[in-house]
C-alpha cells in the first residue's frame, strides 16, 4: 500500500509482484510452477489489492485538489489558505522576512456573471 503512494499504479503493480515472488519462496513447493486453484486465487488477491490501492490513492489525491482550489478560477481557497498560512509565517519569523497579503473578494459576481456570460467572468476573476 505504501508503493501505491510513492509511486501509484507502478508502484502497486510491482509491490504486487514482488508480493507474488515473496509468496512463492515461502511456500517452496510452489517453485515448481505447478498451481492449485488457492495459490490462484492468492495471486489474484495479491494483483488486486495492489490495483486497488493505487486506485484510491490516485482519488484521495484528486479530491484533496479539489478541496483546496475554486471550482471556477482554479485558485486556492480558505482552506488551502489556512493549510500554508502557518507555514509561510512561520518561516518568515525565522528569516526576519516581511509577509505580504492581497486579498480580494468578490461578493456578488452576478452583475458580471450577467455582463461577460461564465467564460468572461473566469477571465475577469
């Protein structure tokens, strides 16, 4: 599952493989390539538990995208914000250097939503 993190599908498919090949040196009487229908399922397991996990890492990875931006600008929102917020500050204290914001809020977009359509009012945000 940990491969699945570092290196997503590849790295699930090759720790599912090794998985296998581990699985095979423990039982030595399987080095003799003759399979009964449990090892089969076993390897089965193995290929689709790995699969799997590269599967939800590579979800859990998009929806924390998505948590963190704007669905219509694609910035970062309060959430992603307040994530790095505590970083950045702290930093700064390290160094001594000085911390800027700009912050902007748009309230009511309809006035431009109605003037420019959804397409212009991404290019004015």
């Amino acid at each position: 599952m940990l491969a699945a993190l570092w290196f997503r599908r590849w790295g699930s498919a090759l720790a599912a493989g090794a998985a296998i090949v581990l699985y095979h040196f423990a039982n030595p009487h399987l080095l003799s390539f003759r399979y009964g229908e449990s090892d089969l399922v076993q390897m089965a397991l193995f290929i689709a538990v790995g699969l799997i996990t590269a599967r939800l890492t590579q979800d859990a990875q998009r929806l924390r995208a998505l948590a963190s931006t704007d669905d219509l600008t694609g910035l970062h929102n309060l959430r992603s914000f307040e994530g790095h917020l505590e970083s950045v500050v702290r930093a700064a204290r390290i160094t001594g250097a000085p911390v800027s914001m700009i912050a902007l809020d748009v309230d009511r977009p309809t006035v431009e939503l109605r003037a420019f359509g959804t397409i212009g009012l991404r290019i004015v945000l």
